[in-house]
C-alpha cells in the first residue's frame, strides 16, 4: 500500500468509504470538495491506496498554532492493518513540518477503536462534548502535543 495527495478523483471512492464507516454523520461530497479547496493552504488531505484502489485517507486544517484531525477512514476490509496508524502518522508528520503546538480531534465515544488508536499515539482527551453525533452520542475532545523535530516513525 501506498500514500500519496488525496485528490479529486479519490472523491466517489471516499464517499462510498464515508458510507460504510460513518452511516449517520458522513461527509457529502460537498464537504470533501471544501475541504480539497483549502489545500494545500488551509489543509493537507492524503489518501491510502492498495493499486489503484483507495483504501483511506485522512485530512487535517490548521488553524492558527493547532492542527485539526478533520476525518480519517479506512475501508472495511483494509481494517487492522495499520492502515488508520500510517495515514495518522502521515498528517502528524505534515503538522509537525508546518509547526503545529497540538493536533486536536473529536471521536465518536463509542468508536473504541478509534480512540484505542489515538491514545497509543499518545492523545490525551481534552473534554466530553455531549449528544455531539447524531443518535445522541458524544464527542470526546482528543489533543496531542506536537514537537516539530519528532517524527511520524518515532509515533
């Protein structure tokens, strides 16, 4: 597998991986668009693939001194491979190049791989926000510390 640019051609592919990972708060096409407009300026969107096939990706924006986890997917049957720790590490390594303090994320409270994920890369959680997601759940407020001189191999 592979990691490069997420582009625009990765949109109909990412949103069928939208479709499977997130059923009731996934992003349209309308927001990958937005999101894809601000780069490489605002954002930086990368996108894992095995062949020609997209088997995930994840975005990050900055916002003055912090990076923002935006989104980070992974295909069904890409799943426990690594796959969601290579593509994190992949926009860690662009915070830190663009000098970010801190990355901070939302995750669901009951995506416990995910947040089993953030927490081996060292994320500590920051607060709760409740009935955040659809269905009533809440949104745990995730934030690592970033050092510009560590890299995503030392993660």
């Amino acid at each position: 597998m592979n990691t490069r640019e997420f582009r625009w051609t990765d949109i109909p592919a990412a949103e069928a991986i939208e479709v499977e990972s997130f059923a009731a708060d996934r992003w349209s096409v309308e927001s990958f668009w937005g999101e894809l407009a601000g780069v490489p300026h605002r954002g930086h969107y990368v996108a894992l693939a095995q062949g020609a096939e997209l088997v995930g990706y994840a975005g990050v924006t900055f916002i003055q001194d912090d990076a923002h986890l935006q989104t980070i997917a992974v295909a069904r049957t890409a799943r426990g491979q690594g796959c969601g720790r290579s593509l994190l590490g992949e926009v860690l390594s662009e915070a830190n190049r663009r000098g970010a303090a801190r990355c901070l994320l939302e995750v669901q409270d009951d995506n416990t791989g995910a947040i089993g994920m953030y927490k081996r890369a060292g994320f500590e959680q920051l607060s709760v926000r409740p009935r955040y997601y659809p269905g009533g759940h809440d949104a745990l407020v995730l934030s690592l510390g970033l050092a510009p001189e560590m890299s995503a191999a030392s993660r």
